[in-house]
C-alpha cells in the first residue's frame, strides 16, 4: 500500500514515471513528440501547473514543475491516463502502459535544489549515453533558453482526439522561472553551464568505459515495444525528498514524518466512527474521496 502524499500547495518537484516493464513506449516520434507536448501543456493550463524543465525519454519522463493550487494528483492522473488511452490506441495495445505503482514526485525544499534538479532532468539523455547533448535529443527536450519567453501554442493532434470532443484545439506550452533563482537570464545562464559541465562529465565516463554515445538515429529506430537489455535494480530507495542541503533535507524528512505520524492517528480514528477527525494540512485522498476536514497552516 503506499503511504499517503502530503500535497501543499505553492511546492516544486521532481517528477518522473516510467513504462511498464521499461519498454519504449514513449520512444521519440512525430506522433509521440506532438501527442506528449499537447496534453502536457493542456493539462498544465487546466490545473495551474508552472513547468520549468522536462525531458520524454524513450521508457521515460521527467518534468520539474510547481504546484501553487496543490492540484499535482490531479495533473498526473489527467496526463498519465491520457497519454497511456491515446499512445496504446496508436500502439495496437490494451495492457498497462505505465510501471505499477504511483508516479514519483520529489519535493526540491530550495532554490539550488530546483536548479540542480533542472540540470538533471535536461542532462538526461547524455547520463543514459544516448546523445553527446541534450539539445541532440529527437524526442521532447526543453532548452534553457526557452525559459521565460513566450508560451507556445501547440495544436491538438489529429489521432485519439474526436475533433467535436471536449479538449481543446489548441494548448499553451509555457517554461516559467521557478522563484528564488533570479531573473530569467540568470537562471538560463546558470542552468546552461551546469548542464554543459554535467555533459561533459557524462562524455569522459562513457569514454573511460570504452563506450559511445548511441546517437539519435539508433534511438529512432527503436522499437516501441523492446526494452533495455540490462536489469532494473530493484528494492531502492523512494525518496520523497531531495536537498543537497542536509539540514533542509533532514528539516523536510521531519516534517513529512510528522505528517504521517498525524494522518495515521487520524486514519485510525476516522475508521473507529470518529467522523469529525481533523486530518493533518496537507491531506489529499481522504479530503478529496470523503469530505474529511483537515487542519489549517500556521
């Protein structure tokens, strides 16, 4: 069973969720590329998600982004059930198209947590030898530069979506600066020389171990339905929260803890017939499910 999210609003995370069986269902494409930035910029524009870095990797997806409304779950059901319909109609499938389990979403307690987090997710495809550069990867990819000018429309694609249904014809894809790093120009600066260095690293690693970087051709002809030959270590850790600051990190574990501890107690006197429980701030499922009234911040 997974432990319950606290879902605040106002928070940044790190984002990700993988295929079922690590399969490549999300490998670059037309279809994929222009599917993928539809219903993620349209969703966003329906529950108030600012974007600030993602990157569609083949098996796949990362995406750092703020919550101010504290609708995340919503965002990730609406995106993920979307994507899964409409990528397995185009695929000729019917089984799960994401990993079991729930997406993960690393809260960032700091500013330099957010920027570290953005580098990684945009060095991605560089750390998985695939590409020499992020910027050479063919599937979606958002570059520094892109942060802060103006939103983009993208136009509903033809496939899965019933031209009179209710989505819209077109959606706003927009990158924004999470606050506390500066002015836009700052942050593109700063993200674009750590993801250089991070490239770098990645391509001295590669060579070190007698390897090459794949190439975005190779990528292209993938198949959908392959997967990586090497195994998935399993039994890690999940974590919940990620700072390079240890006394943020251990202050955010703390708090989530505390989170717990209080939803337990009121879980179990919820489920003893104690109806008016308070449940801690930050309660989602049972707020949403079952009208629980929950505690107010400060």
């Amino acid at each position: 069973m997974t432990a319950p999210r606290q879902i605040l609003p106002a928070v940044t995370y790190l984002i990700t969720r993988r295929c079922f069986d690590r399969m490549y269902l999300l490998r670059p494409s037309e279809l994929v590329n222009e599917l993928f930035e539809y219903v993620l910029g349209a969703k966003a524009e329906k529950y108030g998600i600012l974007l600030h870095a993602w990157c569609v990797l083949s098996n796949h997806w990362h995406c750092v982004l703020t919550d101010p409304e504290g609708r995340l779950p919503e965002f990730q059901r609406d995106l993920g059930s979307t994507i899964a319909r409409a990528l397995n109609a185009a695929h000729g499938r019917w089984e799960s198209f994401w990993a079991p389990g729930s997406y993960s979403a690393v809260a960032l307690p700091t500013p330099e947590d957010v920027l570290d987090k953005m580098a990684y997710v945009l060095a991605n495809p560089v750390a998985a030898g695939l590409v020499r550069r992020g910027s050479e990867w063919p599937g979606l990819w958002s570059a520094p530069a892109t942060i802060g000018a103006s939103a983009r429309t993208v136009k509903r694609p033809d496939h899965y979506f019933r031209k009179d249904g209710p989505t819209p014809a077109t959606a706003s894809l927009k990158l924004t600066c999470p606050p506390g790093l500066g002015t836009v120009e700052e942050l593109r600066e700063r993200l674009a020389a750590e993801l250089a260095r991070r490239e770098d690293q990645a391509a001295r690693d590669l060579a070190e171990e007698g390897r090459s970087f794949m190439g975005a051709q190779k990528v292209l002809a993938q198949n959908p339905f392959s997967r990586p030959a090497s195994r998935e270590p399993h039994g890690g850790l999940k974590p919940r929260v990620a700072s390079r600051d240890r006394w943020k990190r251990l202050e955010a574990i703390g708090r989530l803890k505390r989170f717990l501890a209080e939803y337990r107690a009121a879980w179990c006197a919820f489920k003893v017939g104690a109806r008016e429980t308070r449940f801690p701030e930050g309660t989602y499922w049972m707020r949403v499910n079952c009208g629980v009234a929950c505690c107010e911040s400060g």
